[in-house]
C-alpha cells in the first residue's frame, strides 16, 4: 500500500510541476485533465503526508524517552506517543478507503425513474412522495432537478415520474437507491382501516454522454402526440410530445414535459442512452459479482431495499439491517443518515474483498 502512495505522492508533485508551466493553459483538454487528476489525488496525498507527519512525531517522541532522564518531559513524550499511536491507526483506516478504486460514474449526474408497482392507487400516491423526497434532498445538496416525463393517476399519484438531478457527485449519493421501495400504511383510499403494503421501484441511472453510449438513429422509432394532464397552454392542443422506441432493445420513452417536440426528443435520447449505458453496467456488475462476493446493492430494480412503515414512524433498510424512527424527516428529504450508512457497507465490503485478494 505504502509503495503505491510514494508513486501517487511523486505523481501528484509532477502535475504540479506542469500547472506551473506558463504555457500549460495553451492546451486546454491537457490542462483539463491535469487539473481532474490532481483534484483527485489531493485528498490521498493530504492524507499520506498527514500520516507521514504522524510517523515522524511517534519516532521523535520514542527518540526522547530513550534521551530524556526528565521525568516530567517523559511524560508528556508518552502522551504524545500515545495520541500519535492512535491517530495513526485512524489514519490507516482513512488511507485505504481512499484506495478503494473509484466509480467512474460516481462525478455523474443522474437520470431517475420512479414506478408504481403493486398496489394501485396507493403504490400510485407513495410514488409521488418519493418523488418529493428525492426533490427535497437534491435542494439540500443544492442539485438542480429537472422533470423529463410524468404519468399521473389523477388524485395526485404518479404512475411513472423521470427527471434529473445535475450536481456535483450526485450518482456517488444516490446509486444505491435503486430497487423496490416497500410502504406500510392505511391507504387514504381505504375506508376500512386496514394496513396495506405497496411497492415502488426505483432506477438511479447515471447520465451517459454520446462517447459512452453510441446510438445508430436507425435503430429509433419517434412517435409524436398530444400531452396530456395538468400542464400549460399547449397541453391537448399541439404534437409535442414524443414517444420513442429503440428497436433493438424494445426499450420505449415517453417525454412530454417540454412544450417543443423537439426538447422532447432530446431528452427521450437522453433518457435512452442512460438507459443504454445502465444495462451495459448490469452486465459488468453481473459479471463482477459472479467473481466476489456481493456488495451493497446498486441496480438491480428487483431487490427489495427499504420498507416505510408509517403507523410505527419506521424505516428500514433491508441490505445493511438499518432502522430509523425518523420517517417524517427522511420523507422529507433528510436521507443522508441512510446514504452515509449505505456508502461505509459498500466500503467496508470492497476493503474485505481488496485484503482476500491480496
């Protein structure tokens, strides 16, 4: 490990050495790519030197207990020794999380789709506050979102709902929602009182870019017609909307949210390619986990990952045995309790297979 950070370490030093240069920003991709990779190394080489420098306080401190006839000096050597001893250990810990060998789509924005699954109305109304929970969490990390299509049931569900979230590691947080979303509850529509059990899935796909997924527009099948539900002025009363089908894959897009037929278009291909893009990474996870043992689940829309139960304020999630009593505020948007919690499994569980490999 220490062999791999001495050659990060002199790495990190030589690209500074070419941001120095004055005519580094003549090229622009160079300087680009420089500037990315030494964004990425910092935090590794902040963190070695921070350990070096804790190495060299724990050599110091034993060089004066072996000098030092003090007593009340020797004392203070040991506490010192003491809490440089400590942090080191926390600091090892630090330096092979950061190790870990980063998802390149982690920097990602991301493409999310929310279903209605069993239960009806309901699975149609729980929909909706998914929605509005992930809404409410993009806002606290100050991400953008953006609605792409929406299917509504017509007393406030959603049948289907895609949009955007655009920031700053946006897939990193969000990746491991992915899966079917359990909710508890009496139904507003049940008149009897009883409990019914509902499921949502969901997809958290990262955005693709057209040098990741190539699409042949032969393959394309666009299909225009009128927007429907609550909407402007141009809602039933132009062809704005698109439907577009990939033949190869039967995979169908509707877009309805633009009043141009044209931005319609544009964000069905958008939605096709992460689409695309995300079925190619199932196939290299499938792969992957035939090889390992499995990690924290991060696609597979099958996988039952969380249940909500509102008449106990619970919420559990299934994969890392984690449960809250804080239903209204994750309903609300507060998850990053359960995304921090859900991102150290993932960790601890690649540090595992990273020492079996080894």
């Amino acid at each position: 490990m220490f062999d791999k950070l001495e050659d990060l370490l002199i790495r990190f030093q030589e690209i500074q050495n070419e941001l120095s240069e004055p005519t580094v920003t003549n090229d622009q991709a160079r300087f680009r790519k420089l500037m990315k990779e030494q964004n990425d190394l910092s935090p590794i080489v902040d963190k070695y030197l921070e350990y070096k420098e804790t190495k060299k306080n724990i050599e110091d401190s034993l060089e004066m207990l072996e000098e030092e006839s003090d007593e009340e000096l020797r004392e203070l050597a040991k506490e010192e020794l003491n809490g440089s001893k400590a942090n080191l250990e926390v600091i090892e810990n630090e330096l092979k999380i950061l190790l870990i060998p980063k998802d390149p789509n982690d920097d990602k924005n991301v493409i999310v789709e929310i279903r209605a699954g069993a239960g009806g109305d309901e699975a149609a109304l729980f929909a909706a506050e998914l929605y509005r929970m992930y809404t409410k969490y993009a806002e606290t990390m100050r991400w953008k979102t953006e609605l792409m299509n929406i299917n509504e049931n017509g007393i406030g569900g959603f049948k289907e709902a895609v949009f955007m979230i655009t920031g700053q590691g946006a897939y990193s947080k969000l990746k491991y929602e992915s899966g079917v979303h359990r909710v508890q509850r009496i139904p507003a529509t049940e008149s009897g009182g009883r409990i019914h059990t509902s499921t949502v899935t969901v997809a958290i796909m990262p955005e693709a870019e057209e040098v990741d997924v190539y699409i042949d527009m032969n393959d394309c099948r666009f299909d225009v017609f009128r927007s429907s539900g609550n909407g402007g002025q141009c809602v039933n009363t132009t062809d704005s909307a698109v439907r577009l089908t990939h033949i190869p894959t039967g995979i169908v897009i509707s877009c309805q949210d633009e009043k141009s037929q044209l931005k319609n278009r544009d964000k069905a291909l958008k939605v096709l390619r992460s689409k695309l893009y995300e079925l190619e990474l199932e196939k290299a996870k499938s792969a992957e986990a035939a090889a390992r043992k499995s990690q924290v689940g991060t696609g597979d829309r099958s996988e039952k990952i969380r249940t909500y139960n509102f008449p106990q304020g619970r919420c559990t999630d299934h994969r890392i045995k984690l449960t809250t009593h804080r239903l209204d505020d994750i309903m609300n948007g507060d998850l990053q309790e359960i995304i921090d919690s859900l991102t150290a499994a993932d960790q601890a569980a690649k540090l595992s297979n990273m020492q079996e490999e080894n």
